[in-house]
C-alpha cells in the first residue's frame, strides 16, 4: 500500500515530523585522500537479532560531486540501494512502502554529506522479512550511477538467532497474520489482530516499529483534525475536521500514556519513539518537559537521525566551556622514557547536561615522531590518560607537547582547548 504525502497545510511543525526514517543534512564534508566521488558508510544499530526482526540501518553518503538520494527503498531504479548477502551473494533489498517526514529538500540531488536511516522490515523482491532464518548475514549500501559507476560501503556483519518464549509466540503469529505486517509503514490503526498482539506482548522486538508506526499514525490523525479514536472512516461525511488548538492539546494528551509507555522500551526504535513524545509534549504546551526530552535525545542518541531533529529543537548557540590541564607539565630527564600522563578535563554547558569530550589531537613542535613519542592516545574518544616519550630532537627551547580536547554539547555546539606537557632543552628550562 502507498501513500500520497500530505499537503502543507495539514502537516505539522517540525517536531512532528515522521521520526522512524528521514534524512538531514550534517556538518561539513569529510575529506578523504586520496579523493573518491562518492564514500558511503552503513551502522546497524542492532548487530544480534531475532530471525525476522527489523533492523535500522544508518547510511551516511559523502559525495564531491552532485548524487541523486531517493528517500526510500522501494524504487527499483533509486541509485542508492541496499544490498543483503544471505549466504549466496548480495541481492537488493526492496521496500513495500516508506514513511518519511515528506520534505522536498531531501529529496534529488546533493553535493555533500547527507545521512539517511531505513528500517527494514519486509523485502518485497523475496516476500519475506530480509532476515528471516537464523545465520550470519551482510549488508552494504551501494550507489551506483551511469556517470560515475558503482560505490560500496563496508559490511556490516549480523547475527540472527531464532527466537525463543514469548518472542517465538510472536514470530510465530506474525507468520500467521502475514509477514508484511512488518514491512507496511501504513496511516491507518492497528487490525484487530496485532491489536491484540501489542496488548499481549507490548515489549517484543518484533512490535516496536508496529506500535510506534500506529501512534504516529494517530498524531498524524490528531494534528490533520480528527479524532484516532473515532471508528468511522475518514470518508464518512459526519466525521468532522476540528483543528481548534485546544481540541488538538485535548486529543494529544489522550494519546501520551501509549507515548510515554513506548519510549520507555529500550531498542533500535527508542530514539524516533522518545522524538515522537516530546513533539506530543510540546503540543498540549509542556514545553520544558519537552526540551528535556529533546535534551535527552541528544544525550543518550547524538548519532542518530532523530538527534539531528532534536538539536534543531533544543536550538542552544552557546558553545561549552572547557579547561584542561595535567599534573605533569614538564618532563625531565630527557631519558628517552615513556612517562604517563593524565588530563583534567573540567567541561560544563548552560544547558545543566554534561557536555561529550574527546581528546583531538597531541602534536609536538620539533621533528618527534607521532607512532614512536606518543602512545595508548585513543584520539575520538574521552581519553585522558596516555604516555608521552621524555625526549627532544635538539634546538635551544627544548620539545612542547600540544594536547587538544574538545568538548561538545547536546546541540552540538563545540569548543576546544589546549594544554602543553615540555621536555625542556636544559634542566635550567625546567
């Protein structure tokens, strides 16, 4: 089943937008030498999973040249594409349909980093969950073009296993009601079947794309005027469209329990299910509430798409503040040893939350050599405890270690800073 998008004058503000699959555009491009037109990355958010059970898959594309990027998968012709190896090779994966925020701009052509997050639930070319049987699979995205040919990224390696207890029940019923049932990103409610299913089972696995499209779906309901509790169908002519702001709060206020109720699930989904709450809490006017949970988002999702909605909501512009410093300053004899360091790093942010840290770069101002000098630096990550080497090449002033971290906070918003360790020329320099 397919659907047309909805005018613009029924959408929502941006906090509404769809939240399961979209596609932002992020910072400046990265680089890569040498030079390639087009780089793709792929991260599963799941890397173990049930044998049929939707995975959510990241897609990042880096081009130096204009691409062509569909929002979905269910184009055959789509020049971004994704592939899945069952044991005999990869074959395309094909959706049935697709729900998305339904912005123009992501849409066509694009020059730089783009990041896209698919959820793949039914393969339409084998009519069957595309990770159906226990095994080991892999996946690549691809684009491929008639200009400049075929780009892959790397695999991911995952590993299903069957399911076992109350997971099997649930595999075993949606075998029976119909597997597409986890491929049909639908705008209507549940059948009276999975109804059932979720009010037996709310934390499957296998149900969370399935709850979380439903209540979406009523948002969507609510937000376009009418009532998701009402039996009747949208063509019946006494079903009346009331958009008054407090029939709105009223309607979306019933629906936060089940809000509530789905973001608390940990899983793949719990990022899109938590942005989905805190739209629903800015709509009956919890404002706070609602800045907190985008705040939370970003805290605990800073990789996901549903982060990239959050920080345009938290809309924070201060960058953190931060200092480093380390308690050996100096280095001396210059034996030639190893001698550990250690950093103190003090980072706050307006914001109350503490701001993500990492150690960017140690660098030296004489010709020292990085592999040999500088050791056990996990350079990314929030590393404060390394070895630098007691040794200068020669010169009058002696070898100055340059150490930079950065701090960052939920609205991304960066600082940096810097601290040096040196290896005096003379123990007079000391």
């Amino acid at each position: 089943m397919s659907h047309q998008p909805p005018s613009a004058e029924s959408r929502w503000p941006i906090w509404f937008a769809r939240s399961l699959v979209f596609a932002l555009s992020l910072g400046q491009p990265v680089i890569a030498a040498p030079v390639q037109p087009v780089l793709l990355s792929l991260q599963a958010q799941k890397r173990a999973l049930l044998a049929g059970e939707p995975i959510v898959l990241a897609v990042t594309v880096e081009a130096t040249i204009a691409v062509q990027l569909d929002r979905g998968l269910n184009w055959p012709e789509a020049p971004l594409r994704i592939l899945v190896d069952r044991g005999q090779g990869f074959t395309r994966y094909l959706a049935k349909s697709w729900v998305s925020g339904w912005r123009k701009e992501d849409r066509g052509a694009t020059d730089g980093p783009v990041k896209r997050e698919y959820v793949l639930g039914f393969d339409a070319l084998v009519g069957d969950w595309p990770l159906a049987v226990p095994g080991t699979y892999r996946l690549v995205a691809e684009y491929q073009d008639s200009i400049h040919g075929r780009f892959r990224s790397d695999a991911e390696v995952l590993t299903v296993v069957a399911p076992t207890g109350a997971e099997k029940t649930v595999h075993d019923e949606l075998r029976r009601l119909g597997v597409e049932n986890l491929g049909l990103d639908q705008l209507n409610r549940l059948s009276p079947e999975l109804t059932d299913l979720v009010r037996r089972f709310p934390e499957s696995a296998y149900l969370q794309v399935i709850r979380l499209n439903d209540l979406d779906a009523q948002v969507s309901t609510v937000t376009s005027g009418y009532d998701p509790f009402d039996a009747r169908a949208s063509t019946d002519p006494s079903r009346r469209q009331d958009n008054s702001a407090a029939t709105i709060r009223s309607r979306l206020g019933a629906l936060l329990p089940a809000a509530r109720e789905i973001a608390a699930i940990p899983g793949q989904f719990q990022a899109d299910a938590l942005l989905l709450l805190a739209g629903i809490h800015a709509g009956i006017g919890n404002e706070g509430t609602a800045l907190e949970t985008h705040r939370r988002i970003l805290n605990e999702f800073p990789g996901r798409t549903a982060a990239d909605l959050a920080r345009e909501e938290v809309g924070d512009s201060s960058p953190p503040s931060i200092e480093i410093s380390t308690a050996e300053r100096s280095l001396w004899s210059p034996n030639k040893k190893l001698v550990p360091i250690s950093v103190t790093v003090m980072a706050t942010d307006d914001s109350g939350s503490a701001p993500s840290i990492k150690l960017v770069s140690i660098t030296c101002n004489d010709a020292c050599n990085p592999a040999q000098d500088i050791t056990e630096a996990a350079f990314g990550t929030d590393d404060r405890a390394f070895k630098l080497r007691a040794d200068r090449t020669g010169g009058g002033n002696g070898r100055t270690y340059t150490i930079t971290y950065e701090a960052t906070d939920a609205a991304g918003n960066k600082t940096t800073a810097t601290t040096t360790v040196t290896v005096p020329h003379d123990k007079g320099k000391k």
